[in-house]
C-alpha cells in the first residue's frame, strides 16, 4: 500500500498524505522553529514512528476532552514561547481530535498565527477533525464554543496507528464515516457496504483506502465553503439529532460518532417522512449499514446499548439547546437522496414527537 495525497484546495491549498507509511513524510522545515504537540499515550505507543519529531521541543497532554480547555491552552501557548516560536514556526499535532482542535486554536494565536501541521491518530481525527481547519476549546457553556478557522498547512494520516484504538473510539470513528460516504455519492456508500465487514475487523488496506475516500470528500466540500457559511453545513447531516442525544445522556456518556451513527437514523427517517427522500428505501439500508458496523441505527437501539433512558422530554431538551438553529427552534440536514443533502430544515412538531419517540 502506498502514500496517497489528496489536496484540500483552499487558499491556500495544502496536501493530506494518507496511508500505512503516512508519517514518513512528515519531516518538518526547521529553518524556523518547530514544537510537537502530542497526546501523551499516542507518544508512548507511537514515538518510534516519527524519529524525525524525536528532538523536538515536546509538550506531551492527557488526550479526551480535558484537553480542550483554556487551561490546556494556556499551557500550550506558554510553551511555544519557551520553545521560542515565531509566528514563521510550525506546531505539529500528533494525536486524536482532540490534541488537534487544542494545537489548531493554539497555532492560530500564537503571535496572531503560525503555521499547524497535523498528524491524526484516531479514526475520527483523520476522516474528519484534521481536515477542515475547525479548531476549538470547551468551555463551561458548552463543546467547541471557543475557536477559530485556520487550516493546516499539511496533514498525515497514518492508518498504522489505527490499530490500538480502542473498539469505542473506532466506532464513533465509522459513525463520521457512514456521514460522510451518505454525502458523498452513491459510489461512495455502495463501497462502504461492501468494505464494511473488513473495515470491522480492522483490515489495513480497507481502513486506508476509507480513509482516502471519506478525506476526499471532506476536502471537495470544505474547499467549497472553508468557512462554513453554506454548503459545508452538510457535513452537520445526523448532528442535530446527535448534539440532542449527547446532551440528554450527559456529554462523554456516548461517544460522539455513536451519536451521529443514531442521528444518521433519525435523520433517515425524517427525510422519508416529511417527504423529501426520494428513495423509501434508504433509511432501511443505511440502517443495515449501520448495524454491520456495530453501530446504532437509531434511539431505541442506542437506548439498548447503552443502557440509557434518552427520554423524548430529555432529547427535545436537548434540540433547543442546540446552537445550530433558531432559539428553540432546531434545524437539520436531511437528504434527498445519496448525495443530495438538503440544508437548514426545520421539522414539525408531530414528526419530531414521533422520531423522539421511536
Ligand atoms: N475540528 C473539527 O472539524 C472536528 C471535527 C470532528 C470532531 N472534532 C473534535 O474532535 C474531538 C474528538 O476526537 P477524537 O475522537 O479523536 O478524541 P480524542 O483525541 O480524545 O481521542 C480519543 C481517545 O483515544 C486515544 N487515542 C488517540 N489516538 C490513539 C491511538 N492511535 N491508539 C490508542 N488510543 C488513541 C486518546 O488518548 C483518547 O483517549 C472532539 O473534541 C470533537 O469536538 C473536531
Ligand atoms: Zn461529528
């Protein structure tokens, strides 16, 4: 298997190198100043990897959402300046989406601006955060709340190190990718159907060439609208529903693709009911797609597996305070078809009873 590299054509454009030798490649510029940033098991398990970074100045962090937070990038910031960064230097992220959202909104500060590099180590860091430039920090009101735009200047996607991520961690990882192949095409979910059984077990070559194809769509649509004003808000397809369940079972308590894999579900549903999918059938497919991944193809599922309430009251809840939409008034993506989102919809009352209700 070899390296391949798709280009996210913003302005400017920058190369996403995905592969089983992916960080080869990544041997930073110096002439300026370069620090890693990394997730500290990440380093423990994969340091070897990147012999090239071993001498760099090194901040190590617990990876999980306690990683996004003012103190944890206060701490970063503080040492790019020990590490005597300019603003011509480079950050290098080595982690999941987590240690990249951190390294991102710290690079983007940093002497108003440096240069980040990525290198994902999780599923859901190389199919989805890595790309895009979205970067953020908690804070005590909510996810993501504090952040900013600022696109990498390159990202390595190793899919070696795929390998030790824990079962929930690569689940939540195919919940994003079911998204985005639901996004991309026709083409793109037929292959994912097919490759689903190996992607499952892990296969190398299956996670790669997914990998590829899921960033590949992500790139076509980030590059479209790198700073989320229109179409790029497709990428929300099954995240309203998502955002509700997460915030009704207590954030941390389903692990975000699981999430998006039930919202995906419900979103399904909604577009065939309230009219717009052309297709009655895709809801039942998307469904059995999700289930040979070992995901939740909706609430009463997830209800099941994680041994939650997700009470309808709870989930409406949890809509309103999505910030997506209107005050109290929650919007989605739905599709028409494949490949066919339809953006800012609302639903009406009795449909969404009824979805909640499932
Ligand atoms: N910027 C964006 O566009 C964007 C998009 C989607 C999600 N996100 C953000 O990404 C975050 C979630 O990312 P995540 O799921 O990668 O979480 P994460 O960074 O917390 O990683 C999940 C867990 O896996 C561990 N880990 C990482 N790589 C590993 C590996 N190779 N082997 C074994 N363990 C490994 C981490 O230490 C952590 O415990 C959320 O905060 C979310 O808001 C951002
Ligand atoms: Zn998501």
């Amino acid at each position: 298997m070899t390296t391949t590299c798709i280009e996210v054509a913003t302005d400017p454009a920058y190369p996403v190198y995905i592969g089983p030798a992916a960080l080869d490649a990544l041997v930073p510029n110096r002439a300026q100043g370069v620090a890693l940033l990394a997730d500290e098991r990440v380093w423990d398990l994969y340091g070897d990897l990147v012999p090239t970074l071993a001498d760099l100045p090194r901040l190590l962090v617990p990876g999980g959402e306690g990683a996004k937070t003012i103190a944890r990038l206060e701490e970063a910031l503080d040492f790019c300046t020990q590490a005597d960064l300019s603003r011509a230097s480079t950050l290098v992220t080595f982690g999941g989406g987590t240690i990249g959202d951190l390294g991102g909104l710290c690079a983007s500060l940093f002497k108003r601006g440096m240069a980040v590099v990525h290198a994902p180590t999780t599923l859901l860091a190389q199919v989805d955060a890595s790309v895009g430039g979205k970067t953020a920090i908690n804070l005590r009101g909510g996810k993501n709340l504090a952040g900013t735009f600022h696109q990498p200047s390159a990202v390595y996607c190793d899919t070696r190190t795929l390998a030790s991520l824990p079962a929930e961690e690569s689940a939540s990882g195919l919940g994003e990718v079911v998204k985005t192949a639901l996004l991309g095409g026709e083409d793109s979910l037929a292959r994912l159907e097919e490759r689903a059984g190996d992607l499952l077990a892990g296969d190398p070559e299956a996670l790669a060439t997914t990998v590829a194809e899921m960033v590949a769509i992500k790139a076509q649509i980030v590059a479209s609208d790198p700073t989320e004003r229109g179409p790029r808000r497709a990428l929300n397809l099954g995240h309203t529903f998502a955002h509700a369940i997460e915030h009704a079972a207590g954030y941390g308590r389903v692990p975000h693709g699981v999430a998006v894999a039930a919202g995906l579900g419900l979103a399904l549903r909604a577009s065939r009911e309230s009219g717009l999918l052309g297709d009655p059938a895709l809801p039942g497919r998307v469904d059995a797609l999700l289930h040979l991944l070992g995901l939740p193809g909706g609430l009463r599922d997830l209800r099941e597996r994680q041994g939650l309430a997700l009470e309808p009251r709870a989930l409406r809840a949890g809509l309103a305070h999505d910030k997506k939409g209107a005050v109290a008034r929650p919007e989605f993506v739905l599709l028409r078809a494949v490949g066919e989102p339809q953006l800012g919809l609302t639903l009406d009352a009795a449909l969404l009873d009824s979805l909640l209700a499932e």
